[in-house]
C-alpha cells in the first residue's frame, strides 16, 4: 500500500480556489478535479470566503495601534530586572564571571 501525502494549501491558494468557485464560471466539481481537492473542500474555501469578506472592510482607519512589545522605556525595565536576576543567582550559586 502506497501512502500519499496530504496536499497542503497556503491561504492564497485556497483564496484562488473559492474566489474561483465564486465566480461561478466552473462548477465546483470541475475547480475541484483541476486543482486535486474534493469538491466538499472548495465548497467549504467558497462558504468561508462568503462568510468572512465582510470584515475584510470593517476596520477603520487611522494610525495603527503601537505595540506594547516595542515601549524602549518597558524594554530598558526589563533588561535590568533580568540583569538583576542573574546578578543575584550568580552570588547564591557561588558561580563568578
């Protein structure tokens, strides 16, 4: 018995295929058979796109929202804890650099 691997698809292939389905010029079978997925699939990819198109145009816009990760201030804070830490863990342990 020969094991075949399971196809798997990046999210713009998926968006090809159910934009494809959309479309309506194929049938799903025929999308399906040429792009070696089964048709419950490319239903499925089509349903999703259907569904979720709408958030697509939901944000607003406006500057992005900064991220908290890159706060230098937070950052500086945090490397002197750790700093701390390991100062204190090398006295306890006895180990000295």
């Amino acid at each position: 018995m020969s094991e075949s691997k399971r196809k798997i698809f990046t999210g713009a292939q998926k968006a090809k295929i159910a934009l494809e389905a959309v479309k309506g010029t194929k049938t799903i079978n025929e999308i399906a058979q040429e792009n070696s997925v089964h048709p419950t699939q490319v239903s499925q990819w089509k349903k999703d796109l259907q569904d979720n198109a709408s958030s697509l145009f939901e944000g607003k816009r406006g500057p992005k929202p900064t991220n908290a990760q890159s706060d230098p201030d937070r950052l500086y804070a945090k490397i002197g804890q750790l700093n701390m830490e390991l100062d204190w863990l090398k006295k306890k342990s006895g180990i000295s650099l």
